[in-house]
C-alpha cells in the first residue's frame, strides 16, 4: 500500500525522483516553511498549524488542478529535498513554474534538474503553451536559477498572497525544442 495522498505522476532523473506528496513529506515541508529564512522567498509560516494548512493545500492543488508541486526525492538516499511543480491557485496570474530546495540540498544542482523535468512534463504531458516564474524581488538565488533556465524578466506586479512579485516568463515548448537540437542547455 502506498501513502500516496494525489495521483501525480512519478518523474525521473539521473538523479532524482519527482512525485506527489505523501504523508511523510508533511514534516520536511512544515519545517521548511517554518524557518524565517529558509522559506523567506516562498512565504514564511511560523505557526505549525498553518504550516500543515499550507501541506494540505498542496494536496488539495492536485486535485483541482491535477498538477502542483512535486516531492524532489534523491534517488541514491531516498531523502526529501525540496518541492518543484507547477503552481496555480486563485489570484496567480499564470501557472507558475516554482522551485524550493531544502536545508542542506543547496548547490547540487538539485533545483535545475527538477524544475526542467516539471516544466518539460507540463509542456509536454499537460500541453501548456506558457509557463512563469514568480520571484520575490531580493530572491537573487531564484532570478539566476530562472535565467539558467531561460526564463526573463517580464514585469513586476502586486501579489496578493506575496505583495511585490516579479514574474519570469520561460520559453514557449518551441523555444525549448530548438534549444535542444542545437545543443544548449
């Protein structure tokens, strides 16, 4: 029996498993969000029962919208080390290509590799023509993973869950498709 909570679909990489949250990922996530730093660009939630709100919204994602944030597992260890999917509640201006890497999983590369295998299954298996990122204005970390990505800036807007938010704009499944054949990345 699996404690599978969505159906989301389990995506892989050389190194990395992406699939939908389980019971165990709740603690991870509510101890991510319940760090003032760590979770500063995200949204910061300092009291445990929202923070579980928080999990139980990212369940509920998947079953609205049939996709959301994937658990990022390592494949070697089996650990948990962050969250990246496409992100779409009320008030979002588009769906949302978003990335959160856990304490200790920084500068692997962890972020890249999962946030192109979700944006790659939303072109691809979801069939959107368009995806963003949304970024707070002094997430510097974020801004470069975006524009490793390929993503650019687009315009600032009022966010009404994160008030002053960038958003990203990445290339359309085209755009991506000819980067490939010509050997970038």
């Amino acid at each position: 029996m699996t404690d599978a909570l969505t159906r989301a679909p389990r995506l892989e990489t050389e190194r990395l498993i992406l699939r939908g949250p389980e019971r165990r990922d709740a603690a991870p996530i509510m101890r991510f969000l319940m760090d003032p730093v760590r979770s500063e660009g995200f949204g910061h939630i300092p009291e445990r029962g929202e923070a579980w709100r928080w999990f139980a919204l990212l369940v509920g994602h998947w079953h609205i919208h049939g996709f959301g944030y994937f658990v990022i597992e390592t494949r070697d260890t089996g650990q948990t080390a962050g969250i990246s999917g496409i992100w779409y509640p009320e008030t979002w201006p588009e769906p949302e290509l978003g990335w959160v890497v856990f304490d200790g999983f920084e500068g692997r590369g962890i972020a890249y590799e999962a946030a192109s295998r979700a944006r790659l299954w939303a072109y691809h298996e979801l069939g959107l023509q368009t995806l963003t990122s949304n970024i707070v204005p002094g997430n510097d970390r974020s801004k470069t993973l975006a524009t490793r990505l390929g993503a650019v800036y687009e315009r600032t807007y009022m966010n009404e869950n994160m008030g002053e938010d960038e958003l990203w704009r990445h290339p359309a499944p085209q755009a991506l498709a000819v980067r490939h054949s010509e050997g970038t990345t």
